[in-house]
C-alpha cells in the first residue's frame, strides 16, 4: 500500500483539508486544494511531507501546503512552515536548492499591435543576448572581491554597477537584499560555481517570457500595479544558479552530521536540520542569505539586459518604452518576520519552498506604491497556457503567514514528460497556437511540456476563493525562452 494513501485527510470546506495529529506531530497539517487538484495531489508522497515536516521542533500553527504542492526534498514543493525563532529549527529543504528562484515582471508601454509581426524576431534576439542553459556562463568576470561585494548586497550592487536603474530597488521584495549575509560561511566551490554565472538565465523551468495583458480582474488594483489590457509585459523566472545549489548542498551534509550527533529524531533524514539559535542554523542562515542576494543581482543584471535588448530592437529609448518593475518576488527562502500566533506576535523563521509572500495592504514590508492595495504576487504558469498577478490579502496573513502559493506545480516527473512528448514537435505545436519558444536544447523544452504541469488557472482559483491572494490579472505568454 502507498504510504500516500495512509495520510488521513479530512475535509474543512471546498477549498481546505486537515491532516489531524499523530504521532509526534507537533502541529496538524493544512492543505490548500479543491476535489480536482487533490486527486492529482495525492499521486505522489506530499502529503505524507506535509505531515512529516509537522514533527519538526518549534513548528507553529500547522504545517501547510498550497495547490500547487509536490513532491520535493524533505519539504514538499509547495510547503509553508513557520518556527518559533527561540526554538524552532531551520532546514535546507525547508528552503530548496535554488535559494531565492524567484519571478521577476516588467510592465511596457507597447501595447499587442506594436509587436505584431515582430515577435519572433523579438525573442531570437533576447536569446542571442540572454545567456541561458545547463552550466551557461555570463559576461561578467567577477574577482572573488566582486562575489563578496554581491553576495552582501545584492540588487543594489548591480544598480549600482549600472544594472538598472533605483526606482528598481523599491519594487524588489525587501529591496532585493537580506540582512545577515557573510560570505565567510560560503565553500569555496560555491565561489567556483557563482563567478561565472551571475547575469545568466539557467535551465529546467527558469524562463523569459515575453506576454501581454488579456485579461483584468480588479481595474482598481491593476492600475495601481501599472497594468492594462493588451499591454505587453514580460516575466522572469530566475535563481541563485550553482552557488544556491552547493549552498544547499554543504549545508545539508552538515545539518545532517549534526542530527547524528544530537540524536534529534525526524521523520525523513532528508529533513536534515538544526536549531535557529545554533551556530550551524546561524550559519545556514547567513548563507542562505548570501545566495539569496546572488539571486536577486542576477534577476537584477537579466532585467537590464532585456531592457537594451527591447531598445535596440524596436529602437525606442527608456523612456518610451517604459520598462518599469512592477515587483519581484521570490520563492524558495526562509525569512526572520513577526506574525500573530494565538494572540501573541512572535519571532518566527517561515520556510516558503515554493511558495510566495502575500502581504496585505497598509504591511511595512509592501513598497510604498503599493500599499495602499497589498502586495503584488506573481504566479507563473506553463508556457502553453496563463500566468497570474495576484494581490496580498490580510487573510494569508492570519492563515499561512501572509504566504500563497508560486506557480502551477508539476504533475509529471521530468521523466514522464520526456516519454509522454516522445516524437511531438512541440515547438511547432506551441507556435500554432501563437507562442514562439526558443530553448537551449529539445530536452529542456519537453521536459517543460504543458501537460508536465497543472492548469495554473485550477491552482490561482483556489487560492482566489481561500482569500490568501486575490486575482487582479491574466497574462498570456506570446514569446518564451527557455534554459
């Protein structure tokens, strides 16, 4: 028998399920589904993560998971969990190997007709100019002194180096830096990794997609966010490349070691951890942090790029073209916040592993030109079909520590995906339906299928309809490069 269908789930209302109590849970589980999405849910072992990340000490609240939830290390892709500061525990699965994969979106002034005819060229160019692919290599040369300086101060070095522009750092989810990042708790290997690659796209499910507006659900909120019908956007997905992954990498090893040694029972060795307070959590977290910071320049560099790519082609200036940020935000990471729990504010570390914040309205952490409506959440779907622009709501703050989830979320191993698109032209099947992709290699491209992910549509109603983020636009990809 499957250990998935051993994980009791009882149901709260259409869009919410509990995993009661056992064991040495310390919390219930909390699951963020409809009927659909949770047949395809429980194909695989999340469930049985989501209730095994609930043993873990200094848990708060519940262990929780959104739709878009799948299997992952430790931790289900999709899972939120909060610790108490004092108390509680840190983990690199609880975070991932892509520290800070995050989506960056760019508003324009073009609307659809001003690209008519143009596409295609349009994303040939932005893949001749934008490095992307397994091991892809950037421009830059950094020295180790130039890691450093990035790795401490992330999107600011990069505007500061002429890689944007400041009005950037306002709309960068906290300005694009982490507090607490020391280079000295970073291997050399991940220097090795991080010094080539900054200002690259990379592979697997990194993408640019060039889109439009084509559909607004609240006009109030989408103006504030600069954003209209027909208008031409583009979205980013992007990460801390090889330096996030070794990070992750050296720390589990040695989180592992320390569980041997303090005989801290878990569920699943994969959920290799230590206490916030310990040297070894203070120093994941200072690491964490550096390829944190790396994750944002490098968004930071790829947007600059994009932005003189977009003014030679159509040979329109800054200006006219009004490539603005409209935010960027990241998945993947565990942040020092405070949030009411029983009645009290507390102290916590919330693990987001693939999943977003979703602050609302009138929270210090929303940029000043966006808090007066809450903060913009961006939900990337499959490159046949959608993605959304979500809002923050005071509910996810109350509910999942102001969280939601990050994307569509796959229903098909990498894998499945290249056995199920055996013998498709998927390029040409994506540009009958008007989407132009251009991708590193054909096996980037099938294992990123449509059909590898859930409809992205399903997942963002249910957030929509739990209140922990509310629609405010539809974006429609047009022109897709892939790692």
């Amino acid at each position: 028998m499957n250990d998935q269908k051993k994980i009791r789930l009882e149901k709260i209302d259409d869009y919410r399920w509990r995993i009661p109590r056992t064991g040495k849970m310390q919390v219930e589980g909390l699951i963020y589904a409809d009927e659909r999405l949770l047949r395809e849910i429980r194909e695989d072992e999340s469930t049985k993560q989501v209730a095994n990340v609930a043993h873990l000490p200094g848990i708060l609240k519940y262990s929780l998971a959104m739709p878009d939830i799948h299997w992952g290390y430790g931790f289900p892709i999709g899972g939120v969990a909060a610790f108490d500061w004092q108390e509680g525990v840190i983990s690199p699965g609880g975070v991932g190997y892509d520290i800070n994969c995050g989506t960056r979106l760019i508003s324009t002034n073009l609307s659809v007709q001003d690209l008519k005819g143009k596409i295609k060229d349009l994303v040939n160019a932005l893949y001749q100019n934008i490095p992307s692919g397994v091991g892809s290599k950037g421009a830059l040369r950094l020295s180790v002194h130039e890691l450093r300086q990035v790795l401490k101060d992330g999107s600011a070095w990069a505007v500061g180096n002429g890689y944007g522009w400041p009005e950037d750092l306002e709309r960068t989810e906290d300005r694009g830096c982490m507090e607490g990042a020391n280079p000295e708790v970073i291997s050399d290997r991940a220097v090795d990794r991080g010094r080539p690659q900054l200002g690259t796209l990379g592979s697997g499910n990194h993408f640019l997609e060039v889109g439009f507006v084509d559909e607004i659900y609240n006009p109030q909120v989408a103006r504030v966010f600069g954003l209209r019908k027909d208008q031409v956007t583009v979205l980013l997905h992007s990460g801390s490349r090889g330096l996030g992954y070794q990070v992750c990498d050296d720390f589990l090893k040695k989180m592992g070691e320390r569980v041997r040694q303090s005989g801290l029972e878990l569920p699943d060795r994969q959920l290799a951890c230590d206490y916030i307070r310990s040297a070894t959590g203070q120093d994941y977290f200072s690491g964490m942090a550096c390829a944190a910071n790396y994750a944002w320049a490098n968004r930071q560099m790829l947007m600059h790029w994009t932005r003189e790519v977009f003014e030679r082609f159509l040979q329109m200036g800054p200006k006219e073209l009004g490539m603005h940020l409209v935010y960027d935000l990241c998945h993947n990471i565990a942040k020092r916040e405070w949030h009411m729990v029983d009645g009290e504010r507390r102290e916590v570390c919330v693990h987001r592993k693939g999943a977003t914040r979703a602050f609302p309205a009138g929270h210090p952490a929303v940029p000043e030109a966006y808090r007066d409506v809450g903060q913009p959440v961006l939900i990337p779907g499959d490159m046949g079909r959608y993605s959304f622009v979500l809002v923050g709501t005071e509910q996810a703050l109350d509910e999942t520590f102001g969280s939601t989830c990050h994307g569509a979320g796959r229903v098909q191993s990498r894998t499945q995906a290249k056995k199920a698109s055996k013998g498709r032209a998927l390029h040409r099947e994506l540009e009958d339906r008007g989407i132009f992709v251009m991708a590193a290699s054909r096996g980037t491209l099938v294992e990123e299928a449509p059909e590898a992910y859930k409809d992205v549509s399903q997942v963002v109603e249910v957030v929509h309809q739990a209140g922990i983020s509310r629609k405010v636009a539809r974006l429609r990809p047009w022109g897709v490069i892939k790692g």
